[in-house]
C-alpha cells in the first residue's frame, strides 16, 4: 500500500508572529520557515507504516511556493521515499485555500492511487482545519480526523479520534483520510547522513494547470489586524487580599 | 437571508450552551433554522425550539447521526442545503470534522472559527494561534462556517418554534462507531463553566494536580491545564486550553502554576477576570492576569482553598 502525506511549509512554531503595519497580512520575508508540526507527526506515521511493513511506499507533497522544496527535503530526510512539488504559488505571502489544495491533492491521489492519506490536522499558519475534511469528500472517502492512534486491519483503519470530553474509536473503509492530532506520536530528527541520502532522492515538480485546478482564492483577505490586547492587572500581595479583589472589585466569587 | 444553524448533539443530548452561542451569531445573519441531527432527538430538539430567534428546528432521527459520524451527517446537511444562504455550526469537535466535508461538497470554502460577522459575506477569524485577527469575505454562494462559541454571548430561551421531522439521507457505511471513551465528571464542563481553574508545568506532578482540583470543586469550577502539563502527563489532554486545546472564556480564569505561553493565552485571554499565581514574577501570564499573586502555589493554593 502507497501513502500519501501532504506536507505544508509555514512559519516556525518558534517565532514570533508579527502583523505588518499595513494590514495586509503576516510578515513572512527572513522569518524561518519549517514544516507544520502536526504534518511532521503525519509523516512520522507513514514511515512507522512503512517500518512496520504495512505500507510499501511513502509519497509526500508539498503545493505552494518553489521553496517549499526544503521541506520535502526534510521529509525525505525523515524516511519518506519520494516528493511532489506543486508550484502554485510566487509569493511567500500568498496562501493557497484548503479548497484548491484538496482538488490538488485529488489530482495527485487519482494519479498515484495511495491507498491511504494521512494529514496533519491543521496548520499553524491559517489554523483552518480543514483538508483533509475537503480531500476525503471530493474522493467520495471515508474520514477519521484528528486521531491520535492508528491500525491498519485489512481493508479497515481503526482510529482513535480525539474528541471534546474523551475520546472516540472509529472503524473506516479503506481507502481513507486520516488527519493527525499532537499525540498520534513523537517525531524522528533527521540523522546527517539521511539529510545527505535525501538530497538524491527524485522530487517531481509539477504546476496546478497539470491538475487543471484553479488556485484561485475564494475568500478576500480584507485586513489583518493585531488581535485586542489585553492590559496587565495588579499584584496581589496575599491571598486574603486576592479573595478580597475578587469578591469586592472584580464580583467575580 | 436563511441561515442553517447546525445544532451541537451528542447522541441524544442538545449541546445548548455550545448551540445558543453560536445561535447568536447565526441571528446577526438572517432567519435561523435550526437543524438537530441524532438518535432519539424528539427532547433536543423541543429544547433547541425554546431559544429565542428559532424559526424553525428540523429535527433528523436516525442511527447513522447518533455517533457524529462525519460522512451521512454531511449528507444531509448538502441535501438542506440549496434553501439557505448561509450554514454555520459552533466550532465544536464534531462541528469541524464535518463543516469542511460540508464545504467541499458544496464547492465553497470554509470559514472556521469566526469570532465577529462584520455583514453578510465578512468574517473576521484568528490566524497563527490568536496572533492576528484576519477579516476574510467570501465570494461563495452559501458561506459554511464554524463558529468560535467564546466569543458570542449565548442566546436567551423564551421562543417556540415549530419541530419539523425529516428523513435521514441514508448511509453509504463508510465509517462505523466502535466506542467513545468520556471522563465522567461532576465538574461543570470546561468550555461553559463560569470559573475554569487550570494547572501549568509548575504543578510538578500528576499528584499535585490534586491541589488544582480541590480549588476547582471549592469554586464549582471546571478544570483545565496548559500544554506543558498535558504534555508532562499531569492532566488529560481533553482538559487542555490553548490553540492546540479548548478556548474558554469564563467569568474568571485561575491560572496556577502557568507561565503563560502564546498557545496557552489563544485559549483563555477572552476571559473575564483572569488570576494568575506564579512563582516567577517575570512570567508572562502576568502580562494578561486581572490580578496576580508571585508565590508558591504549593503555599498559595491550600490557603486560597480553605479561606473560600
């Protein structure tokens, strides 16, 4: 079995965001960029997969900007077998919705027929939420999101999914879309020599009009602002004198 | 314009405060009906008609929407979907496995977590954890939203809108329920209590979050915990507040213990009164508290307790 993993190169969790005095968006020039964390975790579970001996081959595809080429690279340095890369986009700055990716993405799935997709699931950049929601109805497939267990059991995944209150354990059909929660597992560090045996293996490059897929967006980004801060209070000196702001100034007990 | 609000039900139980709160926001849009999907909804569904500003409440019976599964329920949401300008849902979990496929289906796009409806067509929505608000108008057809219920008062009760049963748009077996595994609690829960107390990587251990809980049960408060706790295996991850967590906006927020990373604060910084107990007076979670006490917490935390 074939799986495909979708990779998406975004700020790095580690940075400070920081809106642009125009309003037109996020600074994004000179900031370091990285793979989104939870597809680092989507990765990872292909290759167990693969380890395992349930999957064969790992295919990862990133779609946006050419340099997006880096973070194929380190998923191939990961373990994962070969990339796609998508050129959809010229400007760092330009986002594609989740729409367009997931008709991207069934033109990649019809083409190399996976028989299992696994996502992060959701990126830290547009918080969206919502790919693998958008791959799985256009493919007509099942879907098992936000999982943080999975197994394989002849043509059915059993999935784990985290839910509000608990959690919650579904069966699917294979071929599904599984979207990957933080604890699903913890990440490899590519290893140097791997980092070196990933520069050589194949990264196909291909464009949206391969696919016939309009990119274009469908929401307008009218501004982007900083979110309404929040000002900071006093200090207490005791408890007695919390209970007392609490109960006499705040109302709140 | 009508507007298809998707009721928050799990099994046969409304999610009222979820539903009311996002029945608020679905109000600033146009005439709302209100869809109930579950097994067994004829008492969900009586509830949902009691919010003020239901016009309607269409209630669909069936098995195959008991267990939130993701494929029939978007089914049926597509099939209503030709009558209405808009359909939004309160960003629960259940909300946002299905509003995508809902979208996708539909061929517009979503527009998760909203926080304001600036008109019609315009939205504005939290990016990169909270860090920035971006104003987002669609160019669809029907705008498919979820929305952010911690910033949306929760619609009163006092109507009594007519029930409309409907049949279910039948199942394709693509996925099937095996089992849900809930914390049972007595605690309020933690998205609509009215005080959430929450422990931080300070608390230490899985024992210590001991103290949090007696605070909250003192208080008749929900518990929560940041990342770092949950991570450390101090506290169940359903308890997590923050971006990768549940965004809470209660009466007053405790937080104990919390150093108050950007994740953490996307999750609790609506909040009315926020309290922060700390060790470290340079944490940054002083930056956002109402009021804050530098000291032990494992000092602090029994005094505050019994002196409630």
């Amino acid at each position: 079995m074939k799986v495909l993993v979708p990779v998406k190169r975004v700020i790095d969790y580690n940075v400070k965001v920081r809106v642009k005095a125009d309003g037109t968006g996020v600074d994004l020039a000179n900031v370091k960029m990285s793979m989104n964390p939870f597809d680092e975790i989507a990765v990872e579970a292909a290759i167990r997969l693969r380890e395992a001996g349930t999957a064969t081959e790992v295919v990862v595809v990133s779609i946006g900007v050419k340099q997006a080429q880096e973070t194929l690279r380190t998923a191939l340095a990961m373990g994962a077998d070969r990339a796609i890369l998508i050129e959809a986009a010229s400007d760092v700055h330009q986002d594609i919705e989740p729409l367009a990716v997931a008709k991207l993405l069934k033109g990649v799935v019809d083409a190399e027929a996976p028989g299992l997709v696994i996502c992060g699931k959701q990126a830290i950049d547009n918080d969206m939420n919502a790919t693998g929601q958008m791959l799985s109805a256009l493919l007509g497939w099942s879907q098992a999101t936000f999982a943080s267990d999975l197994a394989i059991e002849g043509d059915q995944a059993v999935v784990t999914r985290e839910v509000d209150g608990g959690m919650q354990t579904i069966k699917v059909k294979m071929p599904t879309i599984v979207t990957v929660d933080l604890r699903m597992n913890e990440p490899r560090y590519a290893s140097l020599p791997n980092i070196m045996k990933a520069k050589k293996k194949p990264l196909e490059e291909k464009t949206p009009a391969d696919y016939g897929v309009d990119v274009a967006p469908r929401l307008t980004v009218v501004k982007t602002a900083e979110p309404a801060g929040r000002k900071a209070g006093v200090k207490v000196g005791s408890v007695d004198e919390l209970i007392a702001k609490l109960k006499d100034e705040a109302g709140v007990i | 314009m009508a507007v298809l609000l998707i009721a928050e039900v799990t099994g046969a139980t409304l999610g009222a405060d979820s539903t009311a709160k996002a029945l608020t926001a679905a109000k600033a849009l146009g005439d709302v009906t209100v869809l109930v999907a579950g097994a067994g909804v004829d008492g969900a569904a009586a509830e949902a008609a009691q919010f003020a500003g239901v016009s309607k409440v269409l209630a669909a019976d069936d098995a195959a929407y008991g267990n939130g599964l993701a494929e029939p329920l978007a089914d049926l949401i597509v099939g209503l979907a030709p009558g209405y300008s808009h359909i939004l849902a309160p960003a629960t979990s259940a909300a946002k496995n299905v509003m995508p496929r809902v979208a996708a289906l539909l061929d517009v796009m979503v527009i998760s977590e909203i926080t304001a409806v600036v008109d019609a067509d315009t939205f504005e929505r939290p990016i990169y954890a909270g860090n920035a608000v971006q104003t987002v108008k669609s160019a669809d057809a029907t705008k498919v939203a979820t929305v952010r219920t911690a910033t949306f008062e929760a619609a009163a009760k006092g109507g009594s809108a007519p029930v409309e049963k409907i049949g279910a748009a039948g199942d394709k077996g693509l996925s099937a329920w095996v089992e849900d595994k809930v914390a049972a609690s007595d605690r309020p829960e933690l998205t609509s209590a009215k005080i959430v107390v929450s422990g931080g990587r300070g608390v230490g251990s899985e024992e210590n979050f001991a103290m949090i809980e007696k605070l909250a049960d003192k208080l008749g408060a929900a518990v929560g915990a940041s990342r770092a706790a949950v991570d450390s295996g101090y506290a169940p991850n359903d308890w997590q507040v923050g971006q990768t967590g549940k965004v809470v906006a209660p009466q007053l927020y405790i937080a104990v213990g919390i150093s108050g990373a950007i994740q953490h604060l996307a999750g609790m910084k609506d909040s009315k009164v926020i309290v922060a107990i700390n060790k470290d007076e340079e944490a940054p979670i002083f930056q956002v508290a109402d009021y804050g006490l530098v000291g032990d917490l494992f000092a602090v935390l029994p005094e505050l307790t019994e002196k409630l």
